[in-house]
C-alpha cells in the first residue's frame, strides 16, 4: 500500500469525522422527535444519506491506512448533545441546525475541490466530495424549506453552530 499523503489524509480524516458527526446530529434529533414530528421522516432521509457517506469514508480510511481523528468519542457524544439540544428547542430549530451544518460542510468540501482540482492529484476523492456536496446542499436547501429560519434567535443559533462546525473541521484535520 502506498503511503497517503500527509494533506490528503488530512482532508479524508476531516470529512469521515464530520459524517460521523452529521449520523451522530440526526440520533440526536431522532431520538427527541421520534418518527411523528414533522419532519422525523425528511430527517431520518438525511441520517441515511449520512450514513452511506460515513461507510464510504470509512472504506477509503482502511484502503489507504489513514487513522481516524482521536477525538471521535467527543463528536460521538457532542453530535447527539447537539442533535438533541436542537430538537427540544423544535423542529424550526433541528432544521436550523442541519442548515448552519450543511451551509459550512458545502464551503469545507467546496475549498477541498478547489485544492484537489487545481493539482488533479486525487481524482477518487475529489469525485467522493463532488457527490457528497450536492447531498448536503439538497439537505441545507430540504432543511430551508421546512422552516430553519424560523427557528428562535435564528441568526444567533446559525452562527454558533457554524462557528462550531469551523472549529471542528480545524481540530479534525489535525488531531
């Protein structure tokens, strides 16, 4: 097996951890709302879609040898709190926060595209993050819809959660 290289290990490291993160989010929501809220199904829709991102990562992680963050247990337990949190605020709230976390997961993997475009240098992860950026701007976009910007203190909830998010992809990336 060829070693991966320090910066690409970097970035799949970083993108496992946050659908790790994102499958953790929606248990969360999930398991305050149950399957009669609102919008339990779109939400469980997304949780799957999450899911099927991870095992891909997951796969790449063992295929190439590179270590996962050591900080998974935290984004274990942090996921959920935020997940759930968010939910008991209501469902404006649990969709506000799947709209602050796919607005900043968009911008992540739109910058990796532009590095990993600029050098063609991997061109099976650039196509994994093409296909999964779309997802999570279908879930941004699905999570708009149903009313995330009426979620209470929106513009304060969003901006703590992606300042969150910013903080998590730094910390990821490295340790």
């Amino acid at each position: 097996m060829t070693k991966t290289p320090d910066h690409i290990a970097r970035m799949i490291r970083v993108d496992q951890a946050g659908e790790f993160g994102a499958t953790r989010i929606y248990a969360g929501q999930l398991a305050v709302m149950g399957d009669r809220a609102p919008d339990s199904a779109e939400i469980a829709g997304m949780a799957e879609q999450e899911a099927g991102h991870r095992a891909k990562f997951d796969a790449l992680m063992a295929r190439r040898g590179v270590r996962p963050t050591a900080l998974q247990p935290f984004w274990d337990k942090a996921g959920f709190a935020l997940g759930a949190a968010t939910a008991l605020i209501g469902p404006e709230a649990a969709m506000a926060c799947t709209a602050a976390v796919e607005t900043e997961i968009d911008k992540h993997y739109s910058d990796q595209l532009d590095q990993l475009e600029a050098t063609n240098e991997d061109p099976e992860l650039a196509a994994m993050i093409e296909e999964f950026r779309e997802d999570e701007r279908e879930h941004r976009d699905a999570a708009l819809a149903a009313g995330a910007e009426r979620a209470p203190a929106y513009p304060l909830l969003s901006g703590i959660i992606r300042l969150g998010c910013k903080a998590a992809i730094r910390i990821s990336e490295r340790i």
